[in-house]
C-alpha cells in the first residue's frame, strides 16, 4: 500500500490564516463575556479598559491586558472587599470561571464557530 499527499501551500496558508482571525476573534469574545459577566472590579473604570495584546498574532496568541499598576494585586487578592454597586459579581481572579469553572469551555466554543465561519468566509469548506 502506498499513500501520496499532495500539500497546496495556498490552502495550508488560508487555512493558518484563518485559525488566527478566529483566535485574534475569540480573544475579543472573552473579552466581551468578561465585560458582560460585570466581574470586574469597578470604581472609576480604568480597570475595565483591557485590550488585546496582539504582538505575537503570527504565532496565533493572543493576550488579555489590564494595564493599570493595581490590576495584579487585585486579581490576586479575591479576600478584598470589592464594591459591587456598578459591577454587582466584582471578584478578585475574575477570569477563573473561563479557566477552570462553568465557563471553562466558552473558548473552545467560540473558537470552534469562529474558525468554521472563518474557513466558510474563505471557501475552504
């Protein structure tokens, strides 16, 4: 038995292309969730004002940024007592429920239906 496999690079690059414009895509839709599931911290809003790190795009990684100098310490200290008048579920480690807990999968899946539209988008499927 004998197996040939023929590559189209122009293919292959859509195909790359395409799973990092749904990565770069997913990475906003954390975002948004996030944003929605008002776990942020709030006071004056300046914590809520993330982006996305975009360096490494040729590499499909994507990065969440809170760059004010107080966000890690808050992050890490779930014990504070975070006002919840503007966010009503404020928490410290506010990505946990998209790391290990109920939304641990919200990645995956939107991943999943991005990188599908993607390949649709592109004529690949």
């Amino acid at each position: 038995m004998s197996v040939k496999i023929k590559l189209y690079p122009a293919k292959v690059a859509a195909v790359v292309e395409a799973a990092i414009v749904a990565a770069e895509q997913t990475a906003f839709a954390i975002k948004s969730d996030v944003e929605e599931a008002q776990v942020l911290p709030f006071e004056t809003g300046d914590l809520s004002n993330s982006d996305v790190d975009r360096s490494k795009r040729s590499s499909g990684q994507f990065i969440l940024v809170h760059s004010t100098p107080y966000a890690r310490r808050l992050y890490w200290h779930p014990e504070y007592n975070f006002r919840t008048d503007k966010n009503p579920n404020a928490r410290g480690e506010w990505y946990e429920p998209w790391l290990t807990g109920d939304r641990k999968n919200f990645a995956n899946n939107a991943f999943r239906v991005l990188f599908r539209r993607q390949m649709k988008r592109k004529g690949l499927i």
